[in-house]
C-alpha cells in the first residue's frame, strides 16, 4: 500500500521507506529513509491518524518552512 497525504503540492515528492513510527499522544514521530541514491534517513511528525506503518512505501513532499538538523 503507497501512502501520500492528501494535499495539494507544488514541491517534489521523494520516494521513502517507513522505518520506524513512535506515536506521540495525538501525533507521531515517523522515521523515512529516502530511496535516492544517498538513502539518507529523515524524521518527520506526522498527525496520529494520518501515521504509516513500518515497512510502508510513501511519498514524502515538504510543505511550508520547515527546520533542519543534521546528526553529527
């Protein structure tokens, strides 16, 4: 099963695989590995009902601002 939020976009959308989801009381934290060539990994939070499962191909697309941190 693909999983893609339902909004509407501009931006690209990166091809991911769900790795991992802690649910958060009303939302959750999901971890994306992208299916680039660099298969770098990405955490994102997501509302609780909109949340895949672990193992799920998605479609992942940044809307707005966002913040970046890089893991040292």
């Amino acid at each position: 099963m693909e999983w893609e939020a339902e909004t509407a976009h501009t931006g690209a959308a990166h091809d991911a695989l769900v790795t991992d989801v802690i649910f958060q009381g009303q939302d959750a934290s999901v971890a994306l590995q992208l299916q680039s060539a660099t298969r770098a990994m990405v955490r994102t939070r997501v509302p609780g009902y909109l949340c895949p499962r672990p193992g799920e191909r998605v479609r992942l697309v940044v809307e707005g601002e966002v913040t970046a941190y890089s893991r040292a």
